[in-house]
C-alpha cells in the first residue's frame, strides 16, 4: 500500500529550509506556541482583509460585513482601486481569488493558494495581499519560498511558459498607500527551482526516515546561529522562548495568511 502524500506549502519549506529542528518540533511534535494578543489581533485584520477581498472579486456584498471599522474599508477601498488600474483589470478578465494549485513532486504534495490569479492568453499573474508596509530587501523577497514555489507551480501546471508568468506582492498598511514588488519568471530560474526543491525534500526524507526509524532529531543547517531565529531556543529544551521568537514560531505554523513580516 502506497503511503500518503506529505502536503507541504511554502510556509514548511520556509521552516525547513531556515531551521530543519523546528520544522521537526512544529509540525512533528506540535510544540507551537500561541501568539501574543498584538500579533492575535494583527492575524485576525489580515485574515478579514483576505476574505473581503476574496468576496470583492467574487462581486458579492461586501458593506455589510465592513461595519464601522473604516480602516479596513479604506484599506480594501485602495487596494481594490489600483489592483485594476495596475493590472488592467476589466469585466472580461479572467481571474480567480483564493485559487488553489498542487502539484507531486517527489513523493510530496505541494500545495499553493493564490489571493488571486488572473490569466489571460499570453499571460499570467499571481497577486499576493500583504498587511504590512512594503519590505526594503526585495532580494530576499525573491528567495522567499512563496515566491518561488507560486511562480513554479503555475509553470508546472499550466500551459504558460515561465516567461509569461509573474507574482505581484501588494502591501496595504494604512496610511500609506498601496505598494507593490513584481517578480517576473524565466526558465533558468524555473530549473534551478526545481533542482533546489529536489535537494530539499531529499534532505527531508532522509531526516524523517531518521527520525521515525531512529528517533534522531532533524540536523541545524551548518553554521546557523548567525542567521536561524530559533538557535538559541534549543540549549534551554526549547523554554523560554523570547516574545519574538514567540510569534516566529506561530507564523510559520500558519498556512496560507502570514501577514507579520518575518525576515524579510
């Protein structure tokens, strides 16, 4: 009997790439710990701002569940004005919000769910909405493994090349106005994606084939400690986290709504 498929979304290639040990407790052992009542709050506007704008493209009413909170309404307002102007959306656009995409690789399912996805014959665009101001290093941004993986599962499975495809990350944090990065695609990013994907998961399948064989516990990246979050939580049997590494820990046990800014 065949076993079932390990769904993995970006947020765990995050984790599993930045620090493999806490990949190992988070999603193995489920040692999360809940977020403070600031980041609660931060999570729950992101998390409303995602479904308003899910039934805005949908064209269903939205008033009613704005209430008095006028800054979401003015946030949604905004976003959803330059969104068409920027991407030249009209009645006759294709698009979807909350699409869903996966794909097998590796004996993995990867999975993806786009805010929004609008397709046209020679093109294709993924938007990102992001509740948080727009970060300064797009580079990193760029090896963030939601880019990454979004970009390359559209190109997998779809009939666009990858020079057709791009992701568009929109940020909305009031009172500035809305701010975007746009990420284009091409085939020798396309490959080396997949090439890095596949030394990932194989590193993964050797460590949970260790760890349900052997109960060894899932390696640290080599030379770490400058740049891992959660080094320093693993000489103290993983107490005491600080307040920061706190929501870090909750973050990456989100799926699809991340909208805290982390490391970026």
């Amino acid at each position: 009997m065949d076993k079932p498929l390990i769904r993995l979304s970006q947020s765990q290639l995050n984790l599993l790439e930045t620090c493999p040990p806490q990949f190992q407790r988070l999603y193995l052992e489920d040692l999360g710990t809940p977020p403070s009542p600031d980041t609660q709050d931060s999570l729950s506007w992101g998390s409303q701002f995602h479904q308003l704008m899910q039934q805005e493209q949908l064209g269903l009413p939205i008033q009613s569940f704005l209430g008095e909170d006028q800054e979401l309404q003015k946030a949604l307002n905004a976003l959803v004005n330059v969104v068409k102007i920027e991407h030249h959306l009209t009645e006759e656009s294709w698009k979807e919000a909350e699409h869903s995409r996966s794909l097998e690789f590796d004996n993995y399912l990867l999975t993806a769910i786009y805010d929004l996805l609008i397709l046209e014959d020679n093109r294709a665009q993924i938007l990102d909405w992001k509740t948080y101001l727009k970060p300064q290093n797009k580079e990193k941004l760029a090896k963030n493994w939601q880019t990454r993986l979004y970009l390359y599962l559209l190109a997998e499975t779809s009939d666009y090349l990858p020079e057709q495809i791009s992701m568009t990350y929109w940020f909305v944090k009031l009172p500035n106005e809305p701010q975007s990065l746009t990420f284009t695609y091409d085939s020798k990013t396309h490959q080396k994606t997949a090439q890095d994907l596949s030394y990932l998961l194989g590193q993964l399948e050797s460590w949970l084939s260790d760890y349900l064989d052997n109960k060894q516990s899932f390696n640290h990246i080599s030379n770490c400690q400058s740049i891992c979050p959660y080094y320093e939580t693993f000489f103290d049997n993983n107490l005491d986290l600080d307040d920061e590494n706190k929501e870090n820990d909750w973050l990456f046990d989100l799926d699809e709504i991340e909208e805290i800014a982390v490391n970026l």
